[in-house]
C-alpha cells in the first residue's frame, strides 16, 4: 500500500492569511503546508483518504485522484471536513462510504444537511452514506481499524492502517490529539507485536496545547508505541520545517533512538509499505 500526506498542516494552512511571520513568507516548498489529510492506495487499487478538509479539491487534483472508495474522518472540526463536498464529482456512479464516530457524523448530518434531503436533485449533493464504526472496516486489501482518542474533551479517532489479512508493517495515523487512553494504545501494539512501522501523529507547536501534542509528547508517543518512523503532522507557522527537523534531531539523539525516524512531514510525502 501506499500512504501519501495530503496535507500537514494545522487549522489555518500555511501560509495563514494575513500573516507575514518569516515561515509563512518562506520559500521552501515544504513550509507550505495544506490542512491535514491522508491518502491511501492499496494493493488492489483501493483509494481511501483519512479526512477532507478545505483544500481537499486541489489536494484531489494534485495527486490526480480518479475514484475514492470510502472516506474515514478523525472528527468534524472545519479543518477535517469542510471540504467534503467536493466528493461530489467521485460519487455519480455510486454512494461513498463515510466512517467516523457517532458524534462526527451526527455533526455532518447538520453541517451537510442538504446532502441527505431527497428534495434536490441531480448533481447538487455529494452522495455519500454515513457508517458510525467501532470495528475495524475492510476496504477490499485494506483494513483500517479506529482508535478513539482525546481531543481536548472532544472524543475522536485515530487510524490503524494495515493490510487485510496481513500481521506485517502497519500505519497509524493520529491527529488532533492530546491523550491516548491505555485501550487505545493496546489495540495500536499489543505485547507480542511489534509498534507500527509509520506514525504519523500530529504534533502543533513546541508550547503546550490544551487540545493537540506539542511537538515533544507526539514523538514521546511514537516512543511509547514503538514505531519505527515516526512523523510530525498538524503543524502550526511557530517553526519552520528545518528548524522542526532540527527540534525532532535533538529528541532522538537525547534519547539514544538512533534506530527511530523522526521528522516533521510534509505535503505529498510519500511511503510503501
Ligand atoms: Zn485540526
Ligand atoms: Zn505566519
Ligand atoms: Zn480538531
């Protein structure tokens, strides 16, 4: 399977409008960071993405994306969905599955409300079928299992992507969080398997945050699960990409993990797994 970041950034994008701070006017493509989102590929040709936030359209576009089988969402804020109209054009043939929690799709029932009004007709509404999970759900060769985490007060899910049937390199995918309860960690690694080959966690700023990781507790939990690579997503305008590859340097030598990937991601970072 292949997983390629859509975007990585936070709430705002980057840059953020009106903004003249010295990451928002870099040059360096890579502190261009769109709202945070994730594309799957599977093996079998399956076409997923984990959240679709404002820029979803050019995010589309930008990866040449031609047909979409289901859309897991992480939670409702503006920044995760606001762009899920924009399935509209994928969804003619047939109705897209959307998975998220109860809370996420009661949400979008409201912010999307047009969408499940039988009285427009033709092209108007994206066709899409809202599935509350608690169970992990197969998309043909991929399986992609919920993680309930905290957001704040907020209860939201993470991501565990692997492939069916498979017990070999899997992805985690966690944004917007700021606790991880015990459970959740158990069904990311339990004791006798191995952590996941790829985090990718978002992690806000240096400072605290009430409702996300700083960028210190996202690779403490890329520790704490075990994972091999581990990615920062989420990002705010605070530091620029090479001063956050430098902030996740100094973590890892401080701690030895010599064996571990840490870095910040970036839009259209690409892994196989
Ligand atoms: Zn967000
Ligand atoms: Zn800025
Ligand atoms: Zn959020």
């Amino acid at each position: 399977m292949k997983l390629t970041v859509l975007g990585s950034g936070t709430s705002h994008g980057i840059p953020v409008i009106g903004c003249e701070c010295p990451v928002c006017k870099s040059l360096d493509p890579k502190d261009n960071r769109m709202r945070a989102s994730l594309y799957i590929e599977g093996d079998d040709e399956e076409r997923v993405v984990i959240d679709t936030g404002p820029d979803f359209r050019i995010q589309a576009l930008r990866v040449g994306l031609k047909s979409l089988d289901a859309v897991f969402l992480t939670h409702a804020h503006a920044d995760h969905v606001h762009g899920l109209d924009d399935v509209r054009s994928l969804s003619y043939e047939r109705e897209i599955p959307v998975y998220g929690n109860a809370e996420t799709l009661r949400e979008l029932k409201e912010r999307f409300s047009y969408a499940f009004q039988n009285t427009q007709r033709g092209g108007g509404k994206p066709r899409i079928n809202l599935n509350p999970v608690k169970h992990p759900v197969q998309i043909g060769s991929l399986t992609l299992t919920p993680i309930p985490v905290k957001h704040g007060r907020l209860d939201i899910l993470g991501w565990k992507i692997s492939k069916t049937n498979d017990s070999g390199p899997f992805a985690v995918y966690l944004t917007d969080t700021s606790f991880i309860p015990q459970a959740s960690l158990d069904l990311i690694r339990s004791p006798e398997v191995k952590g996941p080959e790829v985090l990718i966690v978002g992690g806000l700023r240096v400072r605290p945050h009430e409702t996300h990781f700083s960028f210190e507790q996202a690779l403490s939990t890329g520790v704490d699960i075990r994972a091999r690579h581990v990615y920062l997503t989420h990002i705010c305008h605070g530091h620029s990409h090479r001063e956050i590859t430098a902030i996740c340097r100094r973590f890892r030598n401080l701690r030895n993990l010599e064996d571990t990937v840490m870095e910040p991601a970036y839009d259209r970072m690409e892994f196989v797994l």
